[in-house]
C-alpha cells in the first residue's frame, strides 16, 4: 500500500500545493511550477501503475487505467502537452482522485 500513500503525497502536498492560488495562466507562466507539477503527475501514474491489481479490483471507482495512461501520455508527449488538459486534470481530476485516495489511506 505504500503506492497509495506516496500518490496521495503527489497529489496532496506536491500537485495541490505547488498550483494554489494560481489560475491557468499564471500556472502556465511559470515554468519552475508547470515542471515540478508535471513530474509529480507523471509520479503519480507511476505509483498507480504499482498497485497490485487485487487492490486495484477492491477500488474498482479509480480510474487506475486513466491515472497510468496520462502518465504514459506526459512522459512521451514531450514538446505535446495541452497546457488546457493539464490544467484541467489539476482542477477538477486531481481534488476528485484524492477524495477517493483519502478513503483507502
């Protein structure tokens, strides 16, 4: 379970944190928080890869496929990424994924 717990950390105190109080443009405008932000997104992808698939079946509500899929999709999209679809999934995706983490940490 140590997977779950490092990508509530990922999302809590790192994605959340880093992005609070910025609206997309100023997000967008700095580069050292869209970086560091990006990294833990793809970490997070990472971790959720990592959970056995028994616990993957007891949440069955985590969108585990999606999680590692975006991972997938940053680490190889490169100079491709839609700074509006990373926004959105710091918005509105990550505050529900860990609405859902909270439940199993």
């Amino acid at each position: 379970m140590a997977f779950l717990y490092s990508g509530y950390d990922f999302l809590s105190t790192k994605c959340l944190a880093y992005t609070k109080g910025m609206d997309r443009q100023a997000f967008v405008s700095n580069n050292m928080v869209y970086d560091a932000t990006l990294r833990n997104l793809e970490l997070i992808g990472e971790a959720a890869a990592r959970v056995p698939d028994t616990v993957r079946q007891q949440y069955p509500d985590i969108p585990w496929r999606m999680i590692i899929a975006t991972r997938n999709r940053l680490i190889h999209a490169y100079l491709g990424i839609d700074d509006d679809t990373i926004w959105s999934i710091i918005h509105d995706d990550v505050p529900e994924l860990l609405k859902q983490l909270e439940k199993i940490v």
